[in-house]
C-alpha cells in the first residue's frame, strides 16, 4: 500500500517555513523547558467532545430504563441498536453502552463493598435475575444479566480488597457459571447481534481464568464478531489484547489474528484493522512489539485516518504514537527500531490530521485502567492537555527554537513568527 508522509500544501508553513521532521521526543529536556515550548503551540482544547457526550447519553439512557423498570423499551433500544450498528463517533457500541448503563447502579455498589473488604448483598443481583426469569424471550435482558455478572466475576477476581474474603473464589466462579448459563443458547447471527457475540468474547476470557487446560476459541468468537459488526474497532483492539501471552494466546497468534483480520475487512479498513488489532496489545506488553510489521503497522495508521479523519481518531492515534511508543519504554534492543517506526508517526499525524486537542485521550494513555485511583477531571484533563502539548513541542522544538509559533487548523498545521 501507498505510505504517504503528507500533503505538501498543509505541510508548508503560511511563512514559506517546513516544520522540522526529526519525529525523536527529547528525552533530555526538563519539563520547565517543555512548558516554555509549549506557549508557542495554538491548539484548541475540548474539554467535553462528542464522542463523551455520546457515551454519557447511551449510560444515561440506559440507567434511566432499569431504574424505572422499564424493561420491554430497554429491551427494544437495544435490539434497535444491534439491528442499526448504531455507534457512537468513536465506534463505540451503542447497544453495549445502554447495557452497561443499566447495569452501572448495581455494579457501582458492589464494586464499592469489595473495595472496603466487604462481600455485597445479593440484592440488586437477585433483583436482575428475577427480571430475566420474567423476560425468558428478550435477548437484551439475558444480555444485560450476563454481563452484570461478568463485571462481578472480575470484581470478585482483581479487586484486591476482595481476594481477602474466604469466598472470592467460590463467588467468582458462581458469577461466571451464571454468566455461561444465561448466555448460552443464545446466538448473535441468529438474533443479528454483535453485542451478544461481544458478551460470548468476554465470557470465554473470564471462563479462561477458571479452570487449568480450559481452551475456549476465543479468536474464533472474536473473528464471528468483527464479521457480524467489522465497522468497529473495539472489537479488533478486544481481539489483540485476549491474544497476548499473559491472556490466551501468543505473540505469534497475535500477529496472525492481526494478518487475518486485515485481510477479511480489507474492504472496511484498508490496512486499518493490523493497526487495530495490534493497539491495545501494544499498550499494555511492549513484548508485543516482537513480530509487529512496522511499515504495515503505519500503513493502516493512515488507512484509519482516511476511512475516519474526525478529530477522535487523530487524538488517538496521535496519543498512541507520542505517549504509548515513546522513547524510553522498555523494550527488547531488537524492537527499538519498530517502536521508533511508530513513534515517528507522530509527525504526520499532527501536521496532516490534528486541529483540536481532547486532553482525556491523551491522559488515557498515561493511566492503565484500574492501575491507581484517578484523580479529578479537571486534572485529568489538565494533565492530558500539558502531555500532548509537551510530545508536540519537543516534535518541533527546533523550529519553536528559531522564532517560530506552531499552529493548527482543519486546513492542516503551519507555522507563524512568534510574536
């Protein structure tokens, strides 16, 4: 496939200038010196995009209908949006949203009890299981009661106030087992549902951490689902992450299910879906970085950018190169150059794709889920802010250097003297 490095008319600063293209992030600059650079960087933050407010109103809609009992409207918004693929801007489902939303009240409280050391009374458990006995043909409800009791599976499993309770495992294990037996029988293709599909994903992964030996297909399950919905990407970075070692694959099926997929939704996402399935793999195991195609990793890089050029997308790929594959991660000496590769992909992305900053993807990269408590937004998002603009201005800290000011616009970035 075609590598482009960018569009010479948006590349060209409105001076006659071309930002520098070092594409290294100096390691040795203190952050004083950063912040500095930074002040000549004209970047618009959006502290609420749409792609959040989509997400909230989904949960939100979601939360609604169970606390009003609302079932059979539930029920059908959801089979609504499995029928539509309806997404949010960033492809996130919106079937699973309102799932979760529904869910969100009884899960918050029993996360909250195992987080002091407390078991949770079996309360709005028992309550979702009595709504499921009284809706035995509504796929959404089952699905709804099935991943309430996943989430209190992997409560029980990682929380680790929870693992001093004499009945973690036992309970753990009845959360999958009821898991299993509500979702069985029931089919994604049969009732067009990829959100059914995704719960038997997340069922064979929790159903893997039961019981030595036990070998769920699971890329199987995976590669059911990207064909039923192949216009997301959640279900591509899920696939690459339930592939690593510390999961139930290896780095070699990694590389595979990442080929295969490419291949399959070619159609869909060029060279996207190698890139997809090999994100989120990449974040949490730089090993993963071992069999990575480079170049084919950058081709679908720009591929992605092509098919979705919002400002979500940019933000986060762009946060992925600068943050995820930064210098000075750890990695295997042979895997430097690879990381680098993607690394230096932070150039274009910036100059051809980025004219909005939303600081809450950056900090993501920086957080691992439920690594420590999180801080409040608003630092979170000044915290997001400052990294981006940091990995920016060293980018171009040699044209900031010589009296420039970077700027960025839907046209493309460009440069102006500084003031």
């Amino acid at each position: 496939m075609t590598r482009l490095w960018g569009r010479a008319s948006a590349l060209l600063g409105r001076s006659g200038a071309h930002p520098g293209t070092s594409g290294r992030v100096s390691t040795s600059r203190s952050h004083a010196d950063l912040d500095r650079l930074s002040s000549h960087i004209i970047l618009p933050s959006i502290h609420v995009t749409d792609e959040e407010m989509a997400r909230a109103a989904y949960q939100d809609r979601g939360l609604y209908l169970a606390r009003q009992e609302m079932w059979d409207q539930l029920a059908q918004q959801i089979r609504q949006a499995d029928h539509d693929r309806t997404a949010t801007p960033g492809g996130e489902s919106a079937a699973m949203l309102l799932a979760f939303g529904a869910r969100s009240d009884v899960i918050s409280m029993a996360e909250d009890a195992l987080h002091d050391g407390v078991a949770p009374k079996p309360d709005g458990i028992d309550a979702f299981e009595s709504v499921a006995q009284e809706h035995p043909g509504a796929y959404p409800i089952q699905l709804i009661v099935a991943l309430a009791h996943l989430d209190m599976f992997w409560a029980w499993h990682a929380i680790p106030a929870a693992n001093t309770l004499d009945s973690a495992p036992s309970k753990a294990r009845h959360h999958a087992g009821r898991a299993h037996a509500l979702l069985e029988g029931l089919c994604g293709f049969e009732e067009d549902a990829p959100s059914l599909v995704a719960a038997h994903c997340a069922l064979s992964g929790a159903l893997s951490t039961t019981a030595r030996g036990h070998e769920p297909r699971i890329a199987d399950h995976f590669e059911d689902l990207i064909d039923l919905d192949p216009a997301s990407p959640r279900h591509m970075r899920a696939l690459g992450a339930a592939m690593l070692p510390a999961r139930m694959g290896s780095y070699r099926e990694l590389e595979l299910e990442a080929r295969r997929t490419a291949v399959r939704t070619g159609d869909v996402w060029g060279a996207g879906a190698y890139t997809w399935v090999y994100f989120d793999a990449l974040a949490q195991d730089a090993g993963a970085l071992t069999l990575l195609d480079a170049a084919f990793f950058v081709d679908g890089l720009h591929d992605i950018l092509r098919r979705r050029p919002d400002q979500h997308s940019a933000n986060l790929l762009a946060a992925f190169c600068a943050v995820t594959m930064r210098a000075g991660i750890e990695v295997a000496p042979a895997d430097r150059t690879a990381r680098a590769t993607l690394h230096d992909s932070l150039t274009w992305i910036l100059r051809d794709h980025l004219h909005e900053l939303h600081p809450l993807i950056w900090t993501q990269a920086l957080h691992r889920p439920g690594a420590a408590p999180l801080p409040s937004r608003k630092a979170l998002i000044s915290e997001g802010r400052r990294t981006a603009l940091h990995a920016i201005a060293a980018q171009f800290a040699d044209d900031i250097g010589r009296g420039q000011s970077i700027a960025f616009s839907p046209s493309g970035m460009y440069m102006l003297p500084s003031p």
